[in-house]
C-alpha cells in the first residue's frame, strides 16, 4: 500500500473505533465485513484477485501500527486482559473480511476472534505459537478439523529478530504417483495440536496423550486431481495403525515439504495470508528476552464460506467448539 492507502485505513479504523463504546470482536463482525467494504479500491481489488486464483501466499505491507505500540506482553493472556493493540486488530479483521470471515475456536485463547502470538515463560519448547526456542513443525493450520480456516492470517506488530515463518507447498505434478496415489487415500489420523488438547484440569490432572485425542480419518491430498489440497501436520498426523506404505508416504511427504520450504520475514506493519490448503507453515528458533521487545503478532483464522461454520455448530456462531 502506498501512504495515501495506509492512512485511509488507519482513518476508517479510527473512525470505526470511536463510533463504539467497546471492543468486541465477535459482536462486531459482521459490522466489520460490511466496513471492510470502504477499504481503499486497489487493496479490495487486489484480495479479490489474490482470492479467486487461490494465491498460495498474500502480503500486505505498511498498514498502520501505533508508534507508540505497547510493550509485546508477556503472554496472551496479558494481552487480552490489557485489551493491547486494538487498532491494530481492526485492521487485520478489515483486510482479512475481504478474504473471508474470520472465526475463532472455543478452546483457544478464550475463543478470542484475533489471538496475540508472542513467547511466554514456560512454554519455551511447546508445541504451540507461545513457544520460542523449538522449532514449529510445518503444518497445517488446525489439521484435525473439517472446518479449519482457508487462510491463516498474521500481522506483525514487532519483530526485531527478523524471525521468520517457514512455508512451503508442494507440485503434486512432481511427486511419483505410487506416492501421490498413497497421499490421496483415506489413510491417515489427523489429530487435534496441543493448543486444542483437554486441559490437564479437565482430564484427571495429566495431558492428554495424542492417541488418545479424538480425531479424523482423511487424506493427506484431496480435492482438484490436476492440482490437489494439502492436510499434513508431521507432529499430529499419523497412518493408520499397521499400515507402514502409508508411514512412509507422509514421511516423503513432511520431507519434500521441508525441502522446499522458504521463510517469510514479517516487519511492523506487514501481513501475510496463507492458504491453507495450499501451503504449510511453521516458524524459526528464536531467543526471546522478555523485555517488552520480543516478536508479536496478530492473528486470526479466516474462512471463505461461514456457513461451514453454521452448519458444524448448528448455530450461527463464529466460534468452533
């Protein structure tokens, strides 16, 4: 976006804030969407394109962050007690409800409809987005559910690391087609990550271990056979007991992935959208100092048809349970 962009967006956000006595996202979606509509010409017809050819990767540069931006909190749930960078989540709903419709999951930060990721003590080696110094498998964004986003969104609020996000994608017209022909076979458990998990406190005080999470039996490609969708999350994925071809196939799978994987370098001001069913993604190691000046990020699920979302909650809820 050019400056003439970035401050009509950071108006309509202004302008938009100051018009309601609170910020709830969830209540106020769908007057987002509608607002998403007085965006500049040129981003709407650009998303839209981006959208309609099924562009793995979106960016969307110098959108407007607060020069005087908070300190990166010390965990999401600081963040959403300090209710931190409210503008900047407007934004990111505004440009991402012209992808789609944004949602949230129920057990997730609360069921926020825009989640902080930032490192937190303690969970330094987890497998979730409050980790920092273990890397984030390449996955796909909520593997285990029917209804997981179309996009993955993510704006960056601050990221003096250059940290980046790893992404990668695959040519299924290169594969060998004893492979292709395993992937594309009902074969394989895909399992709720651990930011889903039970909680300890709600299953007799231990984590609950990933066999025993209740999960879906799918393909890992599905969809268009001359250009075919991709589920894969090597930490929550797994074949079929006994079936060893199938074990194989997704470890050639997760391994031509890493291959061709390229990193994403978000800065202040900078979003990506990754389709999620064209692309995996994860995230370098990093060091975090928990000085206030650690990475942060804003992000949101989008889905291109909310009534996937009605029907599975048989409500019109935007948030998944």
């Amino acid at each position: 976006m050019d400056q003439n962009e970035t401050d009509a967006v950071a108006d309509l956000a202004d302008r938009f804030l100051a018009g309601r006595r609170g910020w709830e996202p969830l209540i106020l979606a769908d007057e987002i969407r509608a607002e998403s509509q007085r965006l500049p010409l040129g981003i709407r017809q650009f998303l839209v394109a981006c959208r309609t050819a099924e562009e793995p990767v979106i960016t969307v540069a110098n959108l407007p962050v607060d020069e005087g931006l908070v300190p990166t909190p010390a965990s999401w749930q600081v963040a959403e007690k300090e209710g931190a960078a409210v503008r900047e989540e407007l934004v990111l709903l505004l440009i991402a409800s012209v992808l789609g419709d944004p949602f949230a999951w129920a057990n997730q930060q609360n069921g926020r409809l825009v989640h902080d990721v930032c490192p937190a003590r303690g969970q330094e080696s987890s497998l979730t987005s409050a980790s920092s110094e273990t890397q984030l498998t390449l996955h796909t964004e909520d593997v285990f559910h029917a209804c997981r986003g179309d996009y993955v969104a993510l704006m960056c609020l601050r990221n003096p690391d250059r940290v980046g996000t790893t992404v990668a994608g695959l040519d299924s017209r290169s594969l060998p087609e004893p492979l292709r022909e395993v992937l594309q076979q009902e074969r394989f458990r895909f399992y709720p990550d651990d930011s889903h998990a039970v909680p300890p406190r709600y299953s007799g005080g231990r984590p609950v271990a990933r066999e025993e999470r209740e999960h879906e039996v799918a393909s890992v490609l599905f969809g268009p056979a001359d250009a075919p969708y991709l589920r894969i999350d090597a930490d929550f994925t797994s074949a079929l007991p006994g079936d060893a071809e199938a074990g194989k196939a997704m470890e050639e799978c997760a391994e031509l992935l890493n291959a061709s994987a390229e990193r994403v370098v978000l800065s202040p001001g900078e979003a990506v959208f990754l389709d999620n069913y064209r692309v995996v993604h994860g995230r370098d190691v990093f060091v975090p100092r928990y000085d206030g000046a650690d990475r942060w990020l804003k992000r949101t699920s989008v889905v291109r048809d909310l009534r996937r979302t009605f029907v599975h909650t048989r409500s019109r809820s935007r948030v998944l349970g």
